[in-house]
C-alpha cells in the first residue's frame, strides 16, 4: 500500500464523506493487515468505516472531518465496536485507531482489541494505520429547543465578553475604591515611596461569576503628586446555563497617579489592562439529555477611570464627609474559537464589549481610637449601555447564527464600609466589605490589605 494514498468511497445517499486519519508507526505496519471496511451502529447511526496509513500533517487529510473527532465518547464507543475486526496492523498487536483530537502537540487516539479501550499518544509527524469514515447513515441531527440553545450560545460568548468588561472592576472598584492617596496613612512632607499587597473576593450576580484578585504594588511621592503602579492575579469562575461554567484567570497591570491641587481638591486617573485565559464549557438541551461542548479562547480587559474628590468639605457626627464624581471606561476583547464535543459544537466570531459609566459618592471617615478609623462610601452609577453585544458564529455543519444582545441594567447602587488600623505610624491593615444592587460592580465582596510608607 502507498501511504501517500488516500481511499474514500462515495454512497448516493444522506452520506458524510471524510478522509483518513493517520496512525502505527512506518517501522511496524504490517501492509497485509487492514480489512477494506466494517459497518458499525452507534446511537442509532450507521458507520461504515475503513483504515489508512498516514501522518496527522498530510495535506488531503482532515482529521477534524471526522465525526468521532473531539468526541472522546464516540471515539470509546466505535473503538469498541470495530475492535480488531480490520486487523491489527499497528506494531503487529493493537487495532487502527480512532483519533479524536490534540493534547500538547500530539495526536490522542482510542483502540479496542476486546480487552478494554486503549489510550494512544503519538507526534504529530509519525506514521499509524488509522480510522476513517466511509459513510454515516442515520437520523439529521436537529436542535429540539431553538430558544434554550440559542441561549446556550448568548451565555457562552456575550455574556462572557460583559464578565471581561466586568474583570477590572473588582481591583479599580474594590481595592481602588479609594484612591493611592487615601491610604491611610500620614502623608510625609518629603517624596515618600510605599507599598501596598491586597487580595479581593467578590460575586457578580449579573454574570453569575465568582472572582478574585491579589495584586501588589508600589508609589511614589512627588510634590504634591503621587504615582503608583501595581500587578495582580484575577481568577473567575462564571456559571453558565443548564450547569455550564466559563473560567478566566491571568494577570493585569494597573497605574494610578493623584494629584492634591488644592488642601480640599483631589484629581486621579487609573489605567488597567489585562490579558486572561478563558475556557468555556457550554451545556445544551440535546433530546433528553444534557451535552456539552468546550472550547478556549483568549480575553483582555482594559478601563480607564477619571476621578475628582472634594475633602472635607463638611463634618456631621463626628464623620468628616467627601463627595467624589468618576467616569470609567472598560473595554473586553474576546479572541474567535472553535468549541469540540457534543452533539453540535459552534465556531465563534470574535467579540466585544465596552461600558461607559458615570458614578457620584460620597464618603465618610470617623477616627474610632488614636490608631483605627471607619470609613464609609454610599454612590450610584449609571452605564450608558443598554445591552450586551450580539454574538455570531457557525453551528458547525448546521448554520450560521447571530442573534442580538440582552438588555443589562443600567444604573445600580453600592454601599462599602472600611476599618483602617495603623500598626504603626507607617504601615497598616485594612479589612472592607461591599454590597450593592444589580449591575457592572460587584453585589457583595470583601477586601483585606496592607500599606507602609517609608
């Protein structure tokens, strides 16, 4: 046999035409072998299925174009039901294999001899029999719940795009929530330098999402100026429709500088970005049962925030009262991918976020003992979008699809309460929680952290 040669055969009805897969290696091929083809039944489909020598790179080749490939199920359960029934070519013992997708650059395959499925790795540049599809006949696969499924497709592409958008504003809305210069700490009158380590946990009701961050940084004092830069981890767990789940996790940098103009008078802007690796896994109505297709993808994040304080500008019981306006700009990018697994996996289009929103607060700080002070924020935001981004893509050997945004809600309230306590004239720990209703921030979450100044 050439193994350069590819077999296919065409059938005049309903029938998937795929080429070989490749799979034994070039030394241990015994040519004599492979049968022609074995017709199998699996989940009410027939497979007709034959065997071929080739390598995972031959042009004409199209591994994807199988139906057991990124189905590991249909993999174990053809593998059992062809077993050795077309030989076992590969190094003379083990059936040809059924190759259903990429693990860090090699080929997994499945093989079946009777004794129980087998797991094969092998590189991408190596010589194996392998299976292939001759002919599939058997029931069109349709979506039974158009609605549920096209829902399926907004959770794991919009609604994870706004979670992206949603990522910055647990470090600049929790950890930030009071500018660098709000440390807590007595200002010293030269060009001081400090530091601060903090760690956030929150939950975001409107996307569902589980999230934390820790982040370090350190400032710098000059003049009447102070410049701060900092880096963190963000992890993310997202809950989706029917049990399915999206995960971020990656790291993000932060800029901030101040600026007192005036005793009274505060500016800042904070910058963020961030790059995030996402993997979905979205569930799906299939008949009866629950399926499930998977996919990875990459996410950045980046928001802008402008802010002007006024301080002190009034005292009532005690608390001495600090009015703020902000504007934020957040923008989340979500590369294209390819889902594998389930009954109809999708191909996705890149996607896009973006969120402007205005907030005004304001702030009250008490002096509970010589060492320790409450501070307390109540604000309202308002976003100026009114619904998430479409989401487009293919339903792979179905149709294309694109279907339009959610509505989100647009303005929300927050309420955010912190203990400082100076360990001593130059450091200190810091322990808040927050709540707010249903928008871009998070509903509820918490915050610990340490500042020292030198």
């Amino acid at each position: 046999m050439d193994k350069n040669q590819i077999f296919t055969t065409k059938t005049p009805v309903n029938l998937c035409l795929s080429l070989a897969l490749a799979t034994v290696s070039l030394f241990a091929i015994d040519a004599n072998a492979a049968p022609a083809s074995v017709t199998v039944t699996s989940g009410g489909t027939t497979y007709t299925i034959g065997s071929v020598v080739s390598i995972y790179s031959t042009p004409s080749l199209n591994y994807s174009a199988q139906p057991w490939w990124g189905n590991q199920s249909l993999a174990t359960s053809l593998a059992g039901l062809v077993g050795s029934q077309l030989g076992t070519p590969n190094f003379y013992t083990q059936a040809p294999y059924f190759a259903y997708g990429l693990s860090g650059g090699n080929v997994t395959s499945l093989y079946n001899n009777g004794s129980g499925t087998q797991l094969v790795s092998y590189s991408t540049n190596a010589s194996y029999w392998t299976m292939y599809l001759i002919s599939m006949v058997g029931p069109a696969p349709s979506i039974t719940n158009l609605a549920a499924f096209n829902q399926s497709l907004t959770n794991a592409s919009s609604t994870v795009s706004m979670t992206g958008v949603g990522m910055p504003a647990l470090s600049m809305e929790g950890a930030h929530h009071r500018t660098l210069l709000d440390s807590g700490l007595t200002r010293s009158a030269g060009n001081g330098v400090g530091v601060w380590a903090t760690a956030d946990a929150a939950h975001f009701n409107s996307s569902d999402s589980d999230m934390q961050i820790a982040e370090v940084g350190v400032y710098k004092d000059i003049g009447t100026a102070r410049l701060g830069i900092g880096t963190g981890q963000v992890w993310d767990r997202q809950g989706l429709s029917l049990g399915g789940h999206a995960t971020n996790s990656g790291q993000y940098f932060l800029a901030e500088v101040d600026k007192l103009f005036t005793p009274n008078v505060e500016g800042s802007i904070t910058g963020y970005y961030g790059s995030f690796n996402t993997k979905v896994s979205r569930n799906y109505q299939n008949g009866a049962s629950i399926d499930t297709s998977t996919g990875n993808t990459d996410t950045t994040s980046s928001s802008v925030r402008i802010r002007l304080d006024l301080l002190n500008v009034a005292t009532i019981a005690k608390f001495a009262l600090s009015p703020y306006a902000a504007y934020t700009w957040s923008r989340a990018d979500v590369g294209a991918y390819t889902e594998f697994g389930g009954s109809f996996p999708v191909s996705y289009n890149a996607n896009n976020s973006t969120g402007n929103n205005v907030r005004v607060g304001l702030g009250a700080k008490k002096a509970l003992s010589g060492s320790t002070d409450l501070v307390l924020n109540t604000e309202v935001v308002h976003g100026f979008e009114d619904n998430m981004p479409g989401t487009s893509g293919q339903i792979i050997g179905v149709s294309g699809f694109a279907l339009p945004g959610q509505n989100v809600r647009q303005t929300w309230a927050r309420l955010m309460a912190d203990v400082d306590h100076r360990l001593t004239d130059k450091s200190l720990i810091s322990v808040g929680l927050n709540a707010g209703t249903q928008g871009g921030d998070p509903s509820y979450g918490g915050t610990i952290s340490y500042r020292a100044s030198f």
